[in-house]
C-alpha cells in the first residue's frame, strides 16, 4: 500500500464523495476511483458503500 492510496482513502472517508476528494487532491476522480478499487481488492473486501449521494464507510473501511 502506497502513502497516496492511503491520502486517497483519507480524503474519501473524510469528503464522503470520490469526486469531492478528488479535487481536494487536484486529482481526477477516476485516478481516485481505480486507486479505491484497487485498494479494496488488495484488502479483499469493500471499504465504501457506494451511495447516490456519495460513499460511505463500511465496516472493513472503518477499521483501516
């Protein structure tokens, strides 16, 4: 894992949106959204519930 998927995540879960992150992060939200997807599938498990509104945090992506 990687400090910018790991500042990646951060910002997630903290702006509750890919695309808010990533302009936080003067970053396209597809790079977020791949290092996202990436990241879950290194973990195994999803990290965010994918809502209409957002993301939120699931249970596995509180305790990372």
């Amino acid at each position: 894992m990687h400090a910018a998927v790991l500042r990646y995540f951060d910002q997630v879960a903290r702006l509750g949106s890919i695309r808010r992150a990533a302009e936080a992060l003067h970053v396209a939200s597809s790079a977020v959204n791949r290092q996202i997807l990436k990241l879950e599938a290194e973990v195994g498990t999803p990290l965010f519930e994918r809502l209409r509104s957002g993301v939120r945090l699931t249970a596995a992506g509180e305790l990372l």
